[in-house]
C-alpha cells in the first residue's frame, strides 16, 4: 500500500473506494497525486498537501473527495 492511503481510510471509505489489489492500490495511488497536483510517486509531498486538504477545509476535502471518486470510477 502506498506510504499514505492507509491514514486516508475515511476518505476512501467516504468516497466509496475499497483499496483491495495491487493494481486497484496504484490506481487509488495515482488518482489521489492527480487530485493534489503532485507528481506521481512523490509520497511525501503528496501525503503533506492531502492532510492539508482533508483536514483544513471540508470543502477542499470534498472536492477531494469527489476528484479521486471519479478518477477511480
């Protein structure tokens, strides 16, 4: 699993996303980098601008939210 989905379970959980294989990992991985604008498998600065996100404001969380929900399908 990626350094970070594990701390976004809620998120995952409301957007409606299990995270079950690794390729559905990758996926999830890739569309939460895409959703903050960061370079795919820059965990760090990903896991830094996501918390910012959900945690800051629930709007920016919603949108958040919604961004992976379509990216994953």
């Amino acid at each position: 699993m990626s350094c970070y989905l594990r701390h976004m379970k809620d998120v995952l959980d409301e957007a409606g996303i299990v995270v079950v294989t690794p390729a559905n990992r990758k996926q999830v991985d890739q569309a939460v980098h895409q959703a903050v604008g960061v370079a795919y498998k820059d965990c760090p600065t990903t896991w830094k601008k996501v918390k910012q996100d959900i945690t800051g404001d629930e709007n920016k969380r919603r949108a958040l939210i919604e961004q992976i929900k379509t990216a994953v399908g």
